[in-house]
C-alpha cells in the first residue's frame, strides 16, 4: 500500500482538492475518499473505484477541515473563472 501527501492548499477550488486526490496509477478521478482522523497523522483513506488502487493520503490540518467539509456535500466540480472570484 502506498502513502502519499496531499498537494492542494485548503482555498483551493474543488476541482483542484478532487485532481489532488485522483488515483496516480490509471489517472481516474472517480476516487471514494473517507477522512481518518485518528491519531496524530490526518490523512484520507482513498480507494480508486476504477482500479480499485487504494493508498492512505496524509493531510495538514487544514486539508482535514477541508475535506471534512464535504463529508456529506460533494466537491464543487465546476471550473470557475478566477476573475469571477476577484469580483466577489
């Protein structure tokens, strides 16, 4: 089993969180991912279901929040314009 760092800043969009987490063997994003928050390391328990490839990626406390925020509502998948955001 492999064990990786996750590499997306926690205002990152969700497209980006969601690239971070795909599978590294066949390229999938179509990853179920589960928070393990047990202990000193967070990390997310990730299991490819294309390949079904499952690797532990570890997390900063900030990644943790981040993701624990979508436990139970997805990742915004939808590309925006960072233009849009600046407006805002």
């Amino acid at each position: 089993m492999a064990c990786e760092t996750a590499h997306f800043r926690p205002d990152e969009p969700g497209l980006l969180v969601a690239a971070s987490l795909a599978c590294p063997l066949c390229l999938s994003s179509d990853v179920r991912w589960s928070l393990d928050e047990g202990g000193y390391d967070r990390r997310a328990r990730c299991v490819c279901t294309a390949c079904g490839h499952e690797r532990d990626v570890f997390l900063t406390p900030e990644q943790a929040l981040r993701l624990s925020l979508h436990r139970t509502c997805p990742l915004d998948l939808t590309p925006h314009s960072p233009d849009l955001l600046t407006a805002l």
